[in-house]
C-alpha cells in the first residue's frame, strides 16, 4: 500500500476523500467498533488516529481494534512526537507552518525522524497550517502559535505555496476540534489555486453540506472528528456527500 501515490492519483482523478479522525482516549472499544462499523458501510477511505494529549495510553488498543475489524488505511496524525506506532500503516509528519515556534517546524521531528526511519510506518510530510476558528484551540495552546486569522487568504495561500516549495507533499488546514467557524470556502480556494499538492481541511464540518462545499472549493480529502463523536450517523451523511464531489 502506497497512500500517498494513492491520494495523489485520486486528486488526479478528481475524487474526494474522507477521513474519520480518531481520538484514542474518547472512545472506548465498543463505540469504537460501532463507529468502524458505520465507516465501512460509508465506504470511508482513511482512519487518521491520533490527539493533541493521549491520557490513557490507547493508542495501541485503539489501532489494533481498527486493524482487526477492518481493512481501512490507518494514518497516525499524532499530537506530539511520542505518538508513533508500527501498528498503523502510515504517518502525517507535520510541520505547523502557521506558526513561529521552531520547536512544532523541525524540533520534534528531529527527535522522531530516528524511529520513523526504523519503522515500516509511511511517512506522509505535511504542512499543517492551523486557522482560526473563532476560539482557543488546544492545538494553539499546546503549540504556543498563533492561527491564521480566518479571512486571511493571502497568507494562508503564501504559506502553502512556502510549504510546497520546501518539499512538503500534502497541506493540511485545520481549524481544530468543534471549530466554530470551520474553514472558510474562499480560503480553501484561495491555497488550492496557489499549490499542486493535495490540501486536507478539518475542523467543524459537521454536515454533508458543508463537506461538499468544501470539495468544491478545492479539498481534497475532508477529515472529521468531532461530529461524530456527536453522532455516529454524520459519517454516512458526510461521506456520501464528499464521494459524490
């Protein structure tokens, strides 16, 4: 399995995909079937896994259950650099290219670059832009950055374009767990005019509505999570929606 070759072959194609965000620690392993369950009869194309804190240490038994219940690629998109498993197939290694802290751009992929290389993990280099949703998010407070203001779409697109240029292969815009001001259409269009990499948003979609209209907008893959965590019954909504693009 190659994802990323996937991912961009389906751009190419002009087909959308959906992922469901999976935090280990909200969910035990009951719900956790029953949401599996759900996103195999949606037809969902990625389980990206991961969170800005895991308290719990179930991120093992978390990937196991989706493992054994399906045959979904399983992306990590881990909150710090001690989310790393051999368990799943693949890996957002993400630069926040939002903000200033050197530490969230090269730091702590220098210290897990080492284990990624030793792993049969694929790793996905992506520029994870953060954006600003209308509140605090934990992300900007455990990155210590600064969003990108919402209706900035010169500066969302520049800096795509800079993460491009540095090799990065997927961009990733993300206004963050239960935004309550999901990232706009007009900036989506802006950064998917500015770059030839796929672009993932995430953040607040909680409605096929608005996932299409994201899609159209330029998205590539639409990723949710918080949502569903509401309601199970959005992935089959959402999903459609985003396949039917």
């Amino acid at each position: 399995m190659n994802i990323y070759n996937q991912i961009v072959e389906n751009k190419k194609e002009g087909n959308k995909s959906f992922a469901l965000l999976i935090d280990p620690d909200k969910q035990d392993e009951s719900e956790l079937i029953i949401v599996i369950e759900k996103a195999k009869q949606a037809k969902t194309d990625y389980f990206f896994v991961g969170g800005s804190l895991l308290t719990n240490d179930s991120l093992d038994s978390c990937i196991r259950t989706i493992k054994s219940n399906c045959d979904i690629p399983v992306v990590l998109f881990p909150g710090n650099a001690m989310q790393v498993n051999d368990k799943a197939d693949g890996i957002l290694f993400l630069s926040l290219i939002s903000g200033r802290n050197a530490d969230m751009l090269i730091g702590k992929q220098v210290i897990t670059a080492p284990i990624l290389k030793q792993s049969s993990l694929e790793v996905l280099p992506t520029g994870y832009m953060l954006i600003d949703s209308g509140k605090p998010t934990t992300v900007s407070y455990m990155s210590n950055t600064t969003p990108i203001p919402h209706e900035k779409n010169a500066v969302a697109a520049c800096t795509a374009m800079a993460g491009e240029m540095l090799g990065l292969k997927l961009i990733f815009m993300d206004g963050g767990s239960g935004a309550e001001n999901p990232v706009s259409e007009n900036m989506i269009s802006s950064v998917s005019k500015s770059v030839h990499c796929p672009i993932i948003i995430g953040g607040g979609i909680s409605s096929g509505k608005k996932a299409a209209a994201n899609c159209k907008a330029g998205a590539d893959i639409i990723v949710v999570g918080n949502a569903i965590e509401k309601d199970e019954n959005l992935i089959i909504e959402i999903a459609t929606a985003v396949h039917n693009c």
